[in-house]
C-alpha cells in the first residue's frame, strides 16, 4: 500500500504499482464508444499511462494537456489517460481542448483496474478514486518507469516519464 497526501490527510491506496521489469497487468478500460480496451490493443507500442483520480480537476486536466503536447513528439508511444470518470466526462474534455494525442479510458465499469495497478485509494475525502500516478511501459508490456505521487495535488514528473522513452 502506498501512502499519498490529500491535502492535510494521508491516504491510503489499495496496493502498489507493478514493479519495474515486471509485465504490466492485464487490463479492461471503457473507451469513449464505450467499447473494451486492453492491454493487448497496445502490444507493440510504448505506453506512458497517467493516472489520475478525475478530468474536472486542475492538475488532472492539466497532466493530460501537457502529455498530449509531449506525445506529439514521441513515435511508436499512445498516451492513456486512465481515471474513473465517465466516458462522455472525458470525452467532453478532450473534444473541448482539442487534444488528439491521448486515449482515454475509464475504470467505472469493473473497477478493477485500480486494485490490479495498486491506485485505488481506498479511505480519505477521494475513497473510490485512482490516486495520480505513472506508468511507462516498453514494447512488450514491461514496467520501465513509475511513479506513484506523494500528493495529489501536484503534478507528475513528466521528464522521468519521458526520459524512459529516449
């Protein structure tokens, strides 16, 4: 279990993020058509997924702009922007923004996601949310880099992120 700041209050998440080297865990997202994602959709491609506990947030929306102006720049990689909201919510978002460089998925249906990557936090003011996270997998769906942030409120280390990938 890793424990994150919410404001004045530690928190808890279900688990922990896969480690390093390790195989990324399968998984099943909603993508905006409502239609299943999975790992395997990606298998050839580096994936960076940021996870974050909701688009209508500043640093959320914020996180997924700044990984959409970077993966313009990255070949061979898809950005998830994975959380819990609904699909239309992030959808609306992107559509709004104009950002075309991210695929974003939710974990509202199953909610399997957030035990199976350690993100789910699970007490505090956001019980239920993914805590903000993460992840860079290479090719074959190995851990390569992450991060689990120490406070929600901040702002994932995008540069570690995308160092892996140079």
């Amino acid at each position: 279990m890793a424990k994150i700041e919410l404001g004045d209050e530690i928190v808890t998440t279900y688990g922990s993020l896969p480690a390093l080297n390790e195989k990324a865990p399968h998984f099943e997202l909603i993508k905006s058509d409502l239609s299943i994602s999975t790992l395997e959709d990606y298998k050839g491609k580096r994936v960076i997924m940021n996870i974050f506990p909701s688009i209508d947030t500043n640093v959320c929306a914020t996180s997924v702009r700044n990984f959409n102006k970077k993966a313009s720049e990255l070949k061979n990689t898809v950005v998830l922007c994975i959380s819990r909201d609904l699909p239309f919510a992030q959808q609306r978002f992107v559509s709004d923004e104009g950002l075309k460089k991210v695929v974003n998925l939710s974990d509202f249906r199953d909610r399997n996601f957030g035990k199976d990557y350690g993100v789910e936090m699970i007490d505090g003011a956001f019980e239920g949310l993914l805590s903000r996270a993460v992840l860079v997998l290479d090719e074959n769906g190995h851990v390569i880099h992450s991060q689990q942030v120490p406070k929600i409120d901040e702002e994932p280390d995008y540069l570690a992120a995308l160092k892996t990938l140079l």
